[in-house]
C-alpha cells in the first residue's frame, strides 16, 4: 500500500528543512492533537502513540542530503515506512512530499488507510509552521 500526501510548499531552503526532519525529537512539533505519547528512544528513534491505537516506533533509516529522509517500523509486526522528500524550488523555498509505503493485507489496508492518510495529511501540513 502506497499513500502519497499533499505536496506543501515551505518558504525556507531544501537543507534548512532536511535539517529540521534530520532530528527526530522535531517530529513531536508536527503531530496531530491526539498525540497520547511522545517519546526520544535514540538519537534516530522516536515512540509515538495517538488516542486510540497502538504505539508506533520509527527509526531513521535512510538519508539522502538535502533531498530524502526514510524512517521505517523499529520493531513491531508490521513494516513500513515513512518518506520525506524535499524538492528546492528556489534559493529559499521548497516542496515536500510524505509517502507512506507498507505491505498490508487487504483487510488491515481496508481498515488503516483513512487514519493514515490524515496522519500523514497532518505532518505535513504543520511543517510549514513548525520550521
């Protein structure tokens, strides 16, 4: 299962926001308000858990400067993972783009694809604010 977000425009550089995504702890300023639980595992780990499901541990995986950050499940039954790519547009503003890529059977993909379309929806939507 593949689920793009909205493209956002940033008004800051490529590298200022591959920087910002880089750190994992700036992840906590993007969560939705139903954020139940927050928490720095290591330097690249990071525990979430929003109102209503299970805590979700995601690990920076790959990093490609300044145009691509991959975090992936840590742990856990179910592999997945979350893309960031930043696109410059100018000097001093650029695109980004959250794909969600995971292998779900049909039911799970029926049943999780909503909440997580919006969850992604919602990162991205507050980066513009929180860089």
């Amino acid at each position: 299962m593949k689920l793009d977000s909205p493209k956002v425009g940033i008004d800051r550089s490529q590298i200022d926001v591959f920087n910002f995504l880089s750190h994992v702890e700036n992840f906590e300023k993007l969560m939705p308000e139903s954020i139940e639980k927050f928490e720095i595992l290591e330097e690249d780990t990071f525990l979430f858990a929003l109102k209503g499901m299970p805590e979700i541990i995601l690990k920076k995986k790959e990093v490609e400067s300044p145009n691509r950050i991959v975090l992936g499940a840590a742990g856990g039954k179910i592999d997945f993972s979350l893309t960031g790519q930043i696109n410059a547009v100018s000097d001093n503003q650029c695109e980004v783009q959250l794909v969600f890529n995971g292998d779900f059977n049909p039911m799970m993909a029926m049943m999780i694809k909503g909440p997580i379309n919006k969850f992604i929806e919602t990162l991205v939507r507050k980066m513009p604010d929180s860089i």
